[in-house]
C-alpha cells in the first residue's frame, strides 16, 4: 500500500493568486512600456513587481498562505 503524495499547496491561496496578479500586470506594462523605450514606466512597472512580491508576503503572514488560518482549501 502506498501512501498519496501529500500536496503542498503550491499556489493554492489567496496570498499567491493575489502576489502572482499584481506582478503580472507589472510585467505586462513593462512589456509595453519597454516597446515604447520609456525607461522611467520600465522601472515603474519593476517596482509594481516588487510590491506584488512583498504583497504575497505580508498576505501569507496575515493568515491567507498555504497552512494560514484564514485559508480554507477547496476539494479538487
């Protein structure tokens, strides 16, 4: 008998959905602003990526990462 792969949660919170959103927008307004040789948008659009990242953080300490309090799984 073998015993079931124990899932971690990868990506299955609400601190992830949030943190991985906000960077993607960042990204996706850098790409425009990067073809458009705006330099100071390209590192506006770098620091979007940063506060998505430190977002997901704080959000994951708050309660809404993986084993968080305030997360509640949802059966697949």
């Amino acid at each position: 008998m073998t015993n079931p792969i124990a899932d971690p949660g990868h990506g299955h919170s609400p601190a992830a959905w949030v943190a991985v959103t906000i960077m993607l927008i960042g990204f996706a307004i850098g790409t425009v602003f990067f073809c458009l040789e705006q330099s100071t948008g390209v590192w506006i659009s770098a620091a979007i990526v940063v506060i998505g990242a430190i977002t997901g953080v704080v959000l994951a300490k708050a309660g809404y990462g993986v084993k968080g309090p305030k997360y509640a799984p949802k059966a697949h």
